[in-house]
C-alpha cells in the first residue's frame, strides 16, 4: 500500500529534571511519555494539547534538540536516536522548524537577507554571495516578500510578515519536514488565515510533509491530514482529522472542540464539555488515565488502568469509555 513513512516516532519519551533542593529533592518532568505515531511525505500531522502537554517538547525531540529519553525516530528508515550531533547536522537540512514568535525568533540586529540565508551559509557553505542572493530572491519571492525587504530588519514588520521571513529562513534549505510550532499563535486573529493559507500552498509546492502544532484545535481544522491530541505528554486520540472532527471519541478530545466557537444553534448540536480544573503536575507518574481527575466520564477502572491505543470508528482512542 504506502511506501515507508518519512518519520516514524516509536514509543518515545522525553523526561526532564527538574528542580530540586534539599527538602524537595529532583523531580522527573514526564513531558513526552511513550508517544508513537507515522508521518508519511506530503502529510500533514496536527499535533494538538492544551499549553504544557509536550507539544514544544515533542518537535524538538524529534529534531533532536532535547535529549529522547526513551524510544526511537526513524526517519527515512534511519534512527535518529542513535546519531552523534555531528551525524545529526547533514540531517538536519531536510528538518526545518518555524517557531512561534516571529519576531522575537529573528535576530533583530540581522538584515532580513542575512536571516533567510543564514541556514545557507551552515548548510551550502560552497555556495559564493552572488549564489546566495539569488537563492534568497527566490525563496522570498515563492514566500510573497517583496525584493526591497532585504535590507531592512524585523521589527520593521507586523507579524504576519516576520512569520514569512522565519517561513522563508526555514524554505530556503530545501527541507522535506518542516515543524511549526504554534506558527499564528501569536499573530492577529486577521493575519492566521493568510499563514495557514500560504503554508497549505507551500506544502502542497513542495511536497512537504509537515507536523502542525497548536493549542487551538480550530487553527488546525483546516490544514490537517491526521490529527493527534496530547494531554500531559501522552496521545489520546489520533487518526484522520475529519473523522476526529467530526465524531470526536476521547473526553478530552472533545472537551478541546468545545470550547471551539461554532455557528451551531440546532437542538441535536453536540454538548459542551467544558474543562475544569488545572492540569495536573507532569511531575506524575499515572498508573491509570492521566485525563482521570478532569474526566466527566472517569470510573474507578480509570485510576488504576492506564488506557492504551485502541481502535474506535476509523481511529485509535486511549480511553476506557470511549464515545460521541
Ligand atoms: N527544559 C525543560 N526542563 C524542565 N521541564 C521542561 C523543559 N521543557 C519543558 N518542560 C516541561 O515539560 C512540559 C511540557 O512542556 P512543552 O513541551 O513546552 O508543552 P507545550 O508545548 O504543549 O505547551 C511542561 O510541564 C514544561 O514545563
Ligand atoms: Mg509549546
């Protein structure tokens, strides 16, 4: 059927210490627990969870930026885990990353020229000046930046446009993958849609495959292939997005829809779960659901067994009780 996956993330966890003094000794922070998922090329994977489920972690696991604690990534059939960060440079071409804040991830004291061509001078050192302008006005004009941008610097621009300079920075390598992590987070509600526009034509320009992650499941409705939710480090739900959308199965999945804003005033329109309560420490180690003490639906089975995987209406759910 489909050929191998481009990235295949097995089992993996991301485990941090943290803290520590005498009375309190070290904590362990649980961020990323044993979370497993495929990644074919040309796809799109939302990866979403309220603020402190792993998202952030998770992406900077997988371009090894933050040590795997347990688990592995292959990409193209090769485990990453195993590379020294040498090896891991070359590899890291084909992985480019748009971050959140545009322009605070800009070095303000850079041109804009010298920000989108620097991953060229790391990753084509062979390429001369004339090379690189070149590359560099192409890639802005592909991204929509116009040519007299060049040579001024980032806070010179809104935001929608930094996040094209930090887009173009990560294009002009040439990546196959490319991680955005909350890329219109912090953009004028306004402005999202152009992103989320142009990162949907880049992707479809270039074949890309693209892990998409927000706290917003309504950011991601639109450009998502497959869809997987987080809640303290561990997946909940995952599978088609339109299947998920619509017929969310897990609590928290459904939760996180809810409290998306809908034109929907029939009488059958789905119930709002809302979610109550704070999340609770990642410091836990949970033996049974880590959802349970938020859960509208938790029974005893639920603080003593962790739910696993399982499929459920074209999809696989970590719950007990699964249910539309
Ligand atoms: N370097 C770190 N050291 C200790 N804890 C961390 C570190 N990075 C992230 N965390 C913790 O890991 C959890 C997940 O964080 P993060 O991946 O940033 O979540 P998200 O991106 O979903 O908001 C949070 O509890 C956060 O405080
Ligand atoms: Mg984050």
């Amino acid at each position: 059927m489909s050929a191998e996956p481009l990235l295949t993330v097995d089992r993996v966890s991301v485990h941090f210490r943290a803290g520590g003094n005498l009375l309190t000794g070290v904590s362990l922070v649980r961020a990323v627990e044993g979370v497993s998922f495929t990644l074919q090329q040309g796809e799109t994977l939302s990866i979403v969870g309220e603020s402190g489920s792993g998202k952030s972690t998770l992406a900077r696991a997988i371009l090894r930026l933050v040590p795997v604690t347990k688990g592995s990534l292959h990409y193209r059939g090769e485990n990453l885990v195993t590379l020294s960060q040498d090896q891991m440079r070359p590899r890291r071409r084909m992985m480019q990353m748009v971050f959140q804040d545009p322009i605070a991830s800009l070095s303000p004291r850079r041109t804009v020229e010298q920000i989108i061509e620097e991953p060229l001078r790391v990753h084509f050192p062979d390429l001369d000046r004339a090379e690189r302008a070149q590359r560099v006005a192409e890639t802005m004009d592909a991204i929509g930046l116009l040519p007299d941008m060049r040579n001024r610097y980032p806070h010179e621009f809104s935001g929608g446009q930094a996040q094209r300079i930090g887009i173009a920075r990560a294009l002009i390598v040439e990546p196959e993958l490319l991680v955005a992590d909350e890329p219109v987070s912090a953009l004028d509600v306004s402005i999202q849609a152009q992103v989320l526009n142009l990162l949907a034509e880049i992707k479809q320009a270039r074949s890309l495959s693209l892990l998409f992650i927000s706290h917003d499941l309504s950011v991601v409705q639109h450009v998502s292939d497959n869809l997987m939710v987080l809640y303290l480090g561990h997946v909940m739900e995952v599978g088609p997005a339109g299947t998920i959308y619509s017929r969310p199965q897990n609590p928290y999945t459904q939760a996180l829809l809810s409290a998306v804003p809908r034109m929907d005033f029939s009488a059958d329109r789905p119930k709002r779960t809302r979610l109550t309560g704070d999340l609770p420490s990642p410091t836990l180690e949970h033996v049974g659901c880590p959802f349970a003490s938020r859960c509208p639906r938790a029974q005893a089975l639920c603080s003593t067994d962790k739910p696993v995987l399982t499929p459920v209406d074209g999809r696989e759910v970590a719950c007990h009780f699964p249910g539309s």
